[in-house]
C-alpha cells in the first residue's frame, strides 16, 4: 500500500507543481509598462521539489523493505508466526489502552 500511495503522492505533487510553474512563472510576460520582471522559481517551489524527489527514495524503501510475517492476522485476532510455525496473541489496536504497548523489561 505504501508504493501505491507514494507513486500517487509523487506524481499528483509533479502534476501540481509542474501547473503552478506554468500559471505562475512561465506564462507571465517579462515586463510590464516599464518595469521589467525578473522570473524564476523561488527558494520554497525549488524545496518542494525537492520534497517531492526525495519521495521516490520512501518509494524504493517500501520495495525493499518486506512485510513481516507477524504482520498477518487470522480472523480470531491472532497473528501467524510461521517462522516459529505457531500463533501468538496481539493487542487489537482499535481497544488497546496506551498502557498495553509499554515494552516489559
């Protein structure tokens, strides 16, 4: 699911910036009466497309990076285990307290 979201992010960000860029700063004319215009994009276009690249690094990290296998749930609330091939109890994330994710030493 984070590929997914991360190609949507990265191209509806491209889509978004790429549209500003037009309306904003290519289309307009370089001078105006007598005053002469000076454009280009600024410090903050020039970060969020930054921002944006760096996205295709989360991308690739979500590639690589498996799902564990006590990511799998059963119907009945347990997460499968087959490296130990047995099941072992989790918290429902949706009735846990804050207490019940406290590591106990």
């Amino acid at each position: 699911m984070g590929i997914l979201t991360g190609i949507l992010g990265l191209f509806s960000t491209l889509a978004a910036l790429n549209s500003f860029a037009d309306t904003c700063f290519r289309s307009l004319d370089s001078s105006v009466g007598y005053i002469t215009l000076d454009k280009h994009p600024g410090a903050a276009f020039i970060l969020l497309l930054i921002a944006t690249i760096f996205k295709l690094f989360d991308i690739w990290a979500h590639v690589i990076v498996p799902v564990p296998e006590t990511a799998y749930w059963t119907p009945d609330g347990e997460a499968v285990d087959s490296e130990n091939s047995k099941t072992r109890s989790l918290i429902d994330p949706t009735q846990a307290k804050s207490s019940d994710f406290h590591n106990e030493v």
